[in-house]
C-alpha cells in the first residue's frame, strides 16, 4: 500500500451551502464557514471537501456530453423514507435506476445514488 484516501474533494460554487447539503444526507459535521473557499464535511471515519469553482460546469445527466465525472452511492435502509428526506435537502430525481439504487442530483448537480438491499 502507498497510502490511504484522504478526502473525496468536490467543486461547487458554494462550497459551505453543499457540505452542509452532504453533512445533512451522510450525519456529518461541517467545518468551515459561508464564503469560504474550502470547507470540509466530517463524520463516521469519512472526510469529504468541497473546493471553490465558481465557473462549475455541473454534469447533465444522462447527457455523455457533460458526464457525471463521478458519483457517490449512498446507502440506505428504505429508499422510500430516505427519497422525501433528500428532496427536502435540495436534491432533485433524476432519470435511470434499478432494482436497488435511484439516482438523484446534489444542488450543484452532480449526480448520486440512494442505493439499497432490494433482496
């Protein structure tokens, strides 16, 4: 091994307003404050950071002309019950899923998915 993930690091034009976003969908801590250019989401053994871009071209999904770049997959008990929760935080549904995810978008756009146990 030749070393250990530090941070997952994510562009947004406001960094505060998405860590505090992520910091309500994943129970983390938000370390930073509004109009900084750099703030961090803490909790359960996991760091995610969120970086200043204010010209951030989001992802389309599912448009492969601006591709997604990446995702988080987000586990949960009940989708049904998690869905309402992530709406009420500032994500929007978008297209495509399966038996056991739903992929949604962030407030800044980049794609996720609520991912589940479907047995």
């Amino acid at each position: 091994m030749i070393g250990q993930l530090h941070s997952v690091v994510i562009d947004a034009p406001d960094p505060h307003a998405l860590a505090t976003f992520y910091a309500g969908l994943l129970g983390m801590e938000v370390k930073g404050a509004p109009g900084d250019d750099w703030v961090v989401a803490t909790g359960a053994g996991y760091r995610l950071a969120f970086q200043e871009a204010p010209d951030l071209q989001p992802p389309d999904w599912p448009d492969p002309s601006r591709p997604q770049q990446f995702h988080l997959d987000i586990r949960v008990a009940d989708v049904d019950v998690a869905e309402p929760q992530v709406l009420e935080l500032g994500a929007r549904r978008l297209p495509g899923g399966g038996g056991d995810f739903r992929v949604y978008a962030d407030p800044v756009g980049h794609p996720f998915c609520l991912v589940w146990d479907a047995a």
